[in-house]
C-alpha cells in the first residue's frame, strides 16, 4: 500500500529572522541596520523588534524614532521590544514590569504603529507580561528553546522548543520561540541536529561590526538552504491549531520583586 504523507501544516519546518533594535537612534546604528534589512540576505524579511524611546534616558527624539520604526514595519514584520530598566539594562530591577508593557503598548498605538510581535528583553517575562501580551493581540517571541547560559538558576524566563498557544487561564498567547543567537547559528546550521523550526536572532548592534555582521550574512544564506525561508507574521497566521501548553509548564523562575538586584548588571545578553 502506497504511504502517503499528511500536507505539512506550514509550522512544521521554517526559518525566521529577528533583531533587537537596540539603539534605533543612533544613526550610525540604523544605518546598518536599515540596509540590513533592506538586503533580505537569505531570502529573509528581518522582523524589527523595536525598543520604545526611553525620554527619562535621553532619548527625546519621537519624530526620528517613530519615522524609523514605520519604515522598518513597511520592510518586514513589526515587534516590540521592552528594556524593563533601561536602554543599556534590559531585564527588570523591581517595579511591574507587565505594567511597562501594557505603557509601551498602548503608546505604540497611539502614534498609529501595529506591533505583532514581543520580546522581553534579556529574555524576561513572568505571568504579567504575558497577560499583558495576549491583550495586546501580539505573539511573544520571548519564549527560548534552550536556556540562556548567563541567566541565574532563580532568573524569570520561559522555556518552549516548538510553536504554541500558552493557556493563561483567560486568554490564550501565542508564542513562537527563539531558538538561536547569531553566534551559534553558522556553527549550528553545519552541525547534525538543527531543529525543524529556526528563529535566529541578532542585535542592531551587531552590525555596526564587519566582522560580526558577515557572519550573520552567511549564517543567514546557510540557514536558507536547510530550511523553508518564512518570516514571523507568516508563522504566526498559522498557530490557530498549535499545540496549548500552560504558564506552569513553560514559566522559569519567579517573577522580579520590587527593589531586586536579580541580574543587576546582565544587559540585553546573548
Ligand atoms: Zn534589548
């Protein structure tokens, strides 16, 4: 009898490409990263997964960074992306660091942007944050498929190797990890064992270095060979039937208490 295979479901193998902006107005900074994403090394439409201006920080400048952030959502998919202390410390120190999400949020969509996307920076989140996510309608990307090595045992994150929709009791998120930072992507695209779904994942930062950003371009033109080149809004259109997973199942750590030092000095980390 002849076998024949289910149709693939479009979730069953990919590879998409995000990036941290990081530091969206310093113009030497964007540059790079502008023509980075205009490039599509790989095939790949980059999500640009944009940090807010901080004006407590300095960064006054709303005309430049709202100009830049809708050119970057015309290129490619469009993310949001929370330092929860800083522009140069990512993680959370105390506060509610779901509060700050639900802020940005909302000021995102005032000024007339659509974020689908959401990475905690330096991988933060706890039940708050994701809350505050499946209201905003985003897909949290924040999830990794393996644990960061410079978190601390106790640090918050979440731990997801495949697409899925977290039940959160009222609402359910979707969420499509990061499995793999730049640095480990040439290696990990020659290796046996790379993962059916890739997400790689870079900073702006990163390609302000021309050593650095060849080898995200070829890891990138690599990756395409190995796997289908889709892009997170496409994967995202397809999660209506992922698999659910709960916040216990997937939740690491605890969430950050007021007046923490839980990874004081960790930025953005890789
Ligand atoms: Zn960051």
């Amino acid at each position: 009898m002849r076998c024949v295979a289910m149709p693939p479901t479009g979730t069953e193998r990919y590879a998409v490409v995000s990036c941290h902006v990081e530091r969206p107005l310093d113009d030497r900074v964007w540059a790079a990263f502008a023509a980075f994403q205009e490039r599509r090394s790989g095939g790949f439409a980059v999500a640009a997964l944009m940090r807010p201006p901080d004006a407590a920080a300095g960064e006054q400048d709303e005309a430049t960074w709202l100009e830049r952030a809708r050119a970057a959502s015309v290129r490619a998919p469009f993310g949001h992306h929370t330092h929860f202390t800083s522009p140069t410390h990512a993680r959370p120190t105390g506060g509610e660091p779901g509060e700050l999400v639900a802020r940005e949020g909302a000021w995102l969509r005032e000024r007339g942007l659509a974020p689908t996307l959401f990475c905690g920076g330096g991988w933060y989140t706890d039940g708050s944050v994701a809350e505050v996510c499946a209201s905003l309608g985003y897909v949290d990307v924040t999830p990794r498929a393996t644990r960061p090595a410079y978190l601390p045992d106790d640090a918050a994150w979440a731990e997801l190797d495949r697409p899925a929709r977290i039940d959160l009791g009222a609402a359910l998120l979707a969420a499509v990890p990061t499995t793999h930072g730049a640095g480990d992507l040439v290696r990990a695209v020659v290796l046996p064992g790379l993962p059916a779904q890739v997400h790689a994942y870079f900073h702006d930062t990163d390609l302000v270095d021309p050593r650095r950003r060849r080898l995200i371009t070829l890891g990138l033109r690599l990756l395409a060979r190995r796997r289908p080149v889709s892009d997170l809004d496409a994967v995202a259109a397809t999660l209506g039937a992922a698999p659910v997973v709960s916040w216990a199942e997937i939740g690491r750590g605890g969430p950050v208490a007021v007046d923490s030092v839980e990874n004081g000095s960790i930025p953005d980390g890789p």
